[in-house]
C-alpha cells in the first residue's frame, strides 16, 4: 500500500504542479504565448506522463472523484478510498507550496486567485454558482466514463492515458472561464489554500460537485455502457 500512495502522493503533485504552474508561472506573461489553451494542454500532459510512469503502481487516480468513481464502478476497493484521497490532498497541498516559494521569487509577486477555482466573483467569467455546479458535475461525471471506457477489456492495452489526458485537455478548454477547471477536489485545495481570494470559503463546491460527477459517471458506465463486462 505504501507503494500506492506514494505513486498517488507523486502523481497528484506533478498534476498540481505542472497544471497549476503553467496558468501561475507561465499564462501570467501573455508574451510567453500560453494562454488557457496552453495551461489545458498542461493539466492533459501531467495525467498522461505520470499515468504512463506511476499508473502501473497505483492505477493513476490523482483525484479524489476519480477514486471514488472507480470505487462506485467495482474496479476500487471502499477500504482504499480514504487512504488515497489523503494521499492526492497532501500531494496537491504540497505541490501548491512547491509553486508558492517558486512564484514569490519574482519581484512584486501577489498570489492573487493563484489558479484557485471558484464562481461568482471568482468566476473567470463571472459564472454563477449554479453554472459552476452543473458544467463541474457533468464534465467530472464525463471524464469517469473516458477513464472507465478506455480502461476496460474491450479497448487496446496501453492507449488509456492518451485518452484519459486528452479528455482532462479538452475538459479544460471547456471549463477554465466558467470556474477554472477543478473536477479534482485535491488539485482544488492544493492552491485555495494559498490563494489571497475567497476561494477557500468556495471550497465545498469543488469537493460536491466532482465528487457527485465521479459517481454519476460511474453509474453510467457500469449500467448503461459496460455491457455487463468484468473490468
């Protein structure tokens, strides 16, 4: 099990680092050319490279409504979910002061929202909370089924992360103006916690909505798509 947590801990480190440091470090300076286009090509790499390097140890969730997805689908024990949520919250939370002591090296840095997700005032776009609830449910319930879909016995072997991160690209070129992209409650408190908003009190959404979204995705699957099929 240490093994597990451990590729858990890294992997969710690596998703919040690259992911949130690409919009922090990178996406801050329009000259450098990024963009959101750039920092949701991020977020897709990170769980592709480390599903493709630590995956094979812990099956590459990252994120808590992942886990709790592949639990509500049959493929994850219940007595598992707990230690590895810990795992991906203490990664995310220490990939966020990683990039908090990289980022306050530049002169007059201000964390600001520092990649926090959020609605309303702290909304991109100015969504709504009921926006921010509804595109995080649908598109976290959407990535479940990707990740099932592409995990299962009826799709070539070794071609699931190219998926898995493509979809978390393309969930991010959707989502980034209505909330700046959570459907991971651990990449969520990994960066509130250092944020100079009020994303911390925003918080609870990022914990709801992914979370119903994995399981509704899991449900889908296992009811509608799977055909019944041992995974």
């Amino acid at each position: 099990m240490l093994r597990n947590l451990s590729a858990e801990f890294i992997g969710t480190f690596w998703l919040v680092f690259g992911g949130c440091g690409s919009a922090v470090l990178a996406a801050a300076f329009p000259e450098l050319g990024i963009g959101f286009v750039g920092v949701s090509l991020a977020f897709g790499l990170t769980v592709l490279t480390m599903a493709y390097a630590v995956g094979g140890i812990s099956g590459g969730h990252f994120n808590p409504a992942v886990s709790l997805g592949l639990a509500v689908s049959g493929r994850f024990a219940w007595k598992d979910l707990v230690p590895y949520w810990i795992a991906q919250v203490v990664g995310a939370i220490v990939a966020g002061a990683a990039l908090l002591a990289i980022a306050s090296g530049q002169a007059d840095f201000a964390a600001g929202g520092f990649a926090s997700n959020g609605f309303g005032e702290l909304s991109p776009g100015g969504y709504a909370m009921h926006a921010a609830l509804l595109i995080e449910i649908i598109l976290t319930a959407g990535f479940l089924i990707v990740i099932l879909g592409a995990t299962s016995k009826a799709v070539p072997a070794g071609f699931a992360p190219i998926a898995i991160g493509l979809a978390l690209t393309l969930i991010h070129l959707i989502s980034i103006p209505v909330t700046n992209t959570s459907v991971n409650p651990a990449r969520s408190t990994g960066v509130a916690l250092f944020a100079e908003t009020a994303a911390m009190s925003q918080l609870w959404l990022f914990w709801v909505a992914p979370l119903i979204g994995g399981a509704i995705g899991a449900l889908i699957w296992k009811f509608l798509l799977s055909g019944g099929e041992e995974s």
